[in-house]
C-alpha cells in the first residue's frame, strides 16, 4: 500500500538509512589507489618499453652550420601510418646508427595524435546536432545519432514515476496507438533543431506480466550532480538498490520497479547531457562490433592502459570530419569466462536516427544481420529499418530523421500581442472670456 509522499519522505526506515549511506560512501575514495597504481605502471612502461629514438619520417639535411634533422609532414600515405614489419622491428632497435630520432617525449605526445587518425569515420551522410552538444556551442555533423532506448515496463506508471520522481528526468512526450499508451522520459528535449535538443530518451510501454527481461543489458549510466536525499527519492519513487559492498566502487546502482539498472557516477562537472552511455553484454563482440560499425558507430580510444580493463569496447558517432563524439554511446562488455551466455530478451532494443537507411541495412547483412521490419512503423507512418544484431540478438531500429522530427511535440503558438490603449485626446482648449 502507497502512502503519502510526505509520510515516506520524512519517515525512512533504519534499513533504508542503512542501503542509502552505504551506497554512498562507495562513491568515495575508490580511485585514489587505482590512480596511484596507474601512474607507477606508466612510468614504468615508458622507461621500460619507449626506446631511446625512434625513426618517424625524419631525415638529414645539410646546413650551413652542420647536419641538421628535418621533419616530414606527416600526410595522407606517409610511411608513419603505414609501418611495415621491417620498420617495425627497426623502431624497437635500441642502436644509435640512425641519425633520424623522436625522443621519447615526443613519441608520447604523437601517440593521441595517430589514435584519433586511427578512428577516423568513413564519408556519411551527415546529420546536424544542437549547438548546445558541440564544444564551444558549435553544430556538428554526425552520420548517425544514438536517439533512445524502448524498454517494456510491468507497470507503466511506476515505471515512470521512477525515472522522473526518482532519477529526475521529464516526461517529454507520449503516445496512444491502438488504446496502448507510450511515454517519452529524458533529462530534455529530443529534437535535433533546438539549441539544447538531442537529448536521448526512453521510451516506455507497459507489455504485462510475462516479458521476457532478458540478461544482455547490463545499464544505463547516468552523470548527477552530488544530492543528499536521491537515494531516498529513488526508493520512494519505487526503486531499489543494488547492494554492493561499502568503499568497493565510486557508483550507485538502482533498480527500477521493472528490473532496469542505472549506474548512478557523481558528475565531476555540470552537464547538459546526464545520459552517457548504455551498456550491453554480448556473446560474440567480434560479430557485435561488425554490426555496430556497420551502422556507422565509431570505435573510441580506450583510455591510457586498456590492457588494465575488463576487454569492454565503446562506440558513439562521430563527426564525419574526424571531428568530436557526439551522443549518448553504446558500451560493449563481453560475456565473463566460466559465465552463461546471454539473452537479449523481448522487452528492450535502441533507436537510432540514420540518414541513408538503405546503405546502413546493406552493410549490417553484409555482417550477419537479420532485418525484421523495413518500412513504416505500425500506429506511427515513420520509416523504419529494424534490424537483429548478429552477436546477441539485439534488436536495432534506424529511424528515418525527417519522420522522426514530424514526431516532436508542436511549439505552442505565441501569444497574440495585446493591441496597445489608445491614447486619450488632449481636451480642446477654452476661449477665453467664455467659461
């Protein structure tokens, strides 16, 4: 039996006091070790591993004070960026017989440089995001967007009321196909035309009893900004706690009244976009990255020392530029050893915003992919391409961009200016002598 928000506000239970502080404590001094290990590691392998010089498209010259080393543009084609074995083993030479070195500074610094070259997106149609999403408030064009997430609630207004009473988000929008209701949730508006727009969203409808939850999707990751009572709010708002032991992670996790996890991270900093990224599991991440990368997603750097983490692959769309991410991202993790296989279940599946539909579908058969619907969404009219991932079986829908913007709710017209009062006319001015 529900009570009155004022009761459970201000009556928390001892148990609850006890989940909520210990959850937040383990948001605190878990990296501080984890920083320290890093940096011994690093400069351990820098001195260990990063050769005294290394040949990088470097030659002599003659000038007048004596040979000097000139360095070559590196370009498109240069032999930097197309190392043969041979050149490879020659860089790790420690020998001193060639003049054309990089110091190991220098090779640190070009490190960053040749990654971002690495993951440089191919040509794409290109869609064009808010402002707001772009650094310095600029517009970026992008081949894809991650636009939201479907998910099957038991209960569709307790789903609801968890997400926005509990984990702040608005209901944006909502939709009746067939007597069946859908609602919209997000930190903000979707639509691709407004300054602070793009926002990625869930979408939310109640599918009964029997859903099949599945085991692939592990979360939706959330930045917040520090709260003392959000634990409360979120139980209050029908939600649960994972538990997990005190100081052993710097996150949250909560369970929605249908079983969805966030993972909750103090945001270090305000942001627009509190929705970072959505992590799936899967059974073949070779299969699975195919397909993500069929679909125009873009493979991210993995971080200083990737061969510290647990094999986890991160993908979002990418300016076709070679400019900045931009979005919410997919993460994937692949499936632990000694651990079951996972399911992708009939209660979730992603939506995302493509241009040229046709050439994205091509390419994800090309990599195993299954398309399950080409056409016109049912109830909605927008053109669709649903697609089965390979890997898990994870159902993914290119959504038509202009029918997708034809779905946003309509601005309320202005209000009509009031016509201004006209001004009263001057009395006519008496005779005088006359009264």
């Amino acid at each position: 039996t529900k009570h009155a928000p004022h009761q459970r506000k201000f009556s928390p239970s001892p148990a609850r006091c006890s989940s909520s502080l210990r959850s937040l404590g383990g948001m605190a001094f878990y990296k501080v070790g984890y920083l320290l290990f890093a940096a011994i590691i690093l400069s351990a392998s820098v001195e260990a591993f990063v050769p005294t010089g290394l040949p990088a498209c470097v030659r002599a010259s003659a000038s007048p004070y004596g040979t000097a080393a000139t360095t070559t543009p590196l370009g498109v084609g240069q032999s930097m960026l197309r190392t043969s074995k041979s050149n490879a083993a020659s860089s790790l030479s420690m020998s001193a017989e060639s003049d054309s070195e990089l110091s190991r500074r220098n090779m640190l610094v070009l490190a960053p440089a040749l990654a971002a070259l690495y993951a440089l997106p191919s040509e794409a149609e290109a869609l064009t995001t808010p402002a707001k999403m772009g650094k310095e408030g600029t517009a970026v064009e992008v081949p894809g967007f991650l636009q939201h997430a479907v998910i099957v609630a038991r209960d569709l207004d307790e789903e609801v009321e968890f997400w926005t009473q509990g984990m702040g988000m608005k209901v944006l929008r909502s939709r009746t196909v067939d007597g069946d209701v859908t609602k919209f949730v997000g930190y903000g508006p979707e639509s691709l035309t407004s300054t602070v727009g793009g926002h990625f969203s869930l979408e939310i409808h109640e599918g009964g009893r029997k859903m099949q939850l599945g085991t692939g999707l592990q979360r939706f990751n959330v930045q917040l900004p520090s709260s003392i009572d959000r634990i409360l709010k979120i139980e209050d708002a029908g939600g649960s706690v994972v538990p997990r032991w005190f100081g052993t992670a710097d996150f949250v996790e909560v369970a929605s009244p249908s079983g969805y996890v966030a993972r909750i991270q103090q945001a270090k900093q305000a942001t627009d976009y509190p929705m970072s990224s959505v992590t799936l599991r899967t059974n073949s991440m070779a299969k699975t990255v195919a397909f993500m990368q069929a679909v125009g997603l873009t493979k991210q750097p993995g971080g200083m020392l990737p061969f510290l983490g647990d094999g986890s692959e991160t993908f979002r769309f990418q300016a076709s530029g070679g400019g900045e991410a931009i979005g919410t991202s997919i993460v994937l993790e692949p499936v632990p050893k000694d651990t079951p296989a996972v399911t992708a279940g009939d209660t979730f599946n992603l939506a995302v915003l493509c241009d040229d539909m046709s050439k994205a579908k091509d390419a994800a058969v090309g990599v195993g992919a299954e398309v399950l619907l080409d056409g016109a969404f049912p109830g909605v009219g927008t053109k669709v391409v649903a697609l089965k991932e390979p890997g898990t079986g994870y159902t993914i829908i290119l959504v038509d961009p202009a029918g997708f913007q034809k779905e946003m709710p309509k601005a309320p017209a202005p209000k009509p200016k009031a016509a201004p009062a006209p001004k009263p006319e001057a009395a006519a001015p008496v005779a005088k002598g006359k009264e």
